[in-house]
C-alpha cells in the first residue's frame, strides 16, 4: 500500500486511483492549459496520455532485485571487471517531471558469481522508468548491484542531457550532466576507476 494525499489533503491509496480518476486529471490539465478537451482532436488525449504514462512510470511496479535472483557460477574463476556501455536511459526528472535522455555505463567484480547481461540493463531500466534525479538514479543502481550480486566493487556513470533545462529554464541545448558512483574495490582502489574510466571513454556516440 502506497498512501498519498489527494488535493484536499485527504490520505488515500495511490494505487486505488483508477484509469478514468488519471483521465479526468489529464482532462482538467488540458482545460487548464486553455485548450477544449472536447474538441475531436483531443478526446482521447487523456486515455493516450494516461497509458503512455503507464509505461513511462512501469518502474515503480518492478522489484530491480528480483532480476538479479539468477545468478551463474560456472566461470571458471573469472574475477575482473565486467563492464557493459551505452545503456540507453529514458527518464523523468522529479522537479518538472521533463525527459532525462542519456546513456548508462555498468561495471562489477564479481566474487563468485556472475549474472546475464542483460539483467544489468534491466536493473537500469527499472530505475529510469521512475520520477528520478540522475544522482539518486546513479546510486540506486550501484547499490542495487552491489548488494544483490554480493560484488567486490561495482562503478556506475551516467551520461545525460535534461530537457527541463534544455526546453526551458536556462535553455542550454549542448549541456550534459555526468554522474558517478563507485562502491567496493572500485572505490578503494584506483587502479580499477582509472581502468573502467579508460573502457568507457571509447564509448560510441
């Protein structure tokens, strides 16, 4: 259960509003906007708008650590780094609710063990599908690797631009914003940051 206010400050649960009660607000945003949502063009707008949302917020209903349940440990002792690059983000930053676009380098020492690959992808599309700052984002996913997979050190980065301050606000189009975030022998040693750092910056563009 998720509890929230509603605009008369009222407890409810968020996951008792139905599709029509998110129809109706979209519909109320779009007479606020000072458009007619009775107009042809715009009738279904809010049953489109209410599912596209659906789908840009399907994070908060996946537990990230349940993709990492299958783990493999028939690698013959591999113990260095795995790294994976251009992970594809689409997210919301949580102050404008505006598109984060970027990119997402993972890496981690297992001990033992060593999960799909494409799990750690997975892991980061969990997280993006969320109201997000690329800060948190970033450390959520180190986290999450780091204790689920019970690693020796895992090195997160992320490569983002925000269109709530590309689109609006100070309108710099060109600027990006680069977050990282090392835990375990990435952090201690830096001989596995500057490692990393170096297979990372021969990313594609």
């Amino acid at each position: 259960m998720k509890l929230v206010k509603d605009n008369d400050g009222k407890i409810i649960d968020a996951n008792q509003v139905s599709d029509k009660e998110a129809e109706d607000a979209f519909r109320t945003i779009l007479s606020w906007l000072g458009e007619d949502p009775t107009r042809e063009g715009l009738l279904e707008t809010p049953k489109r708008v209410m599912k596209a949302y659906k789908e840009y917020f399907a994070g908060y209903k996946v537990d990230p650590n349940k993709i990492l349940d299958k783990t493999f440990g028939d690698v013959d002792g591999y113990d260095d780094m795995v790294i994976q690059k251009n992970i594809s983000i689409q997210s919301h930053c949580e102050h404008h609710m505006a598109p984060i676009i970027g990119k997402a380098h993972v890496a981690y020492i297992p001990k033992e063990r060593v999960v799909g690959l494409s799990k750690l992808a997975r892991v980061v599309e969990v997280f993006s599908k969320r109201l997000q700052t690329q800060e948190r984002l970033t450390m959520q996913v180190a986290k999450t690797l780091m204790e689920s997979l019970d690693a020796k050190g895992v090195a997160v980065t992320i490569d983002s631009t925000h269109q709530c301050m590309t689109m609006r606000g100070i309108k710099k189009e060109q600027a990006s914003t680069v977050t990282n975030y090392y835990l375990g022998q990435f952090k201690e040693d830096l001989s596995y940051q500057n490692r990393y750092l170096r297979f990372i910056s021969i990313s594609k563009d």
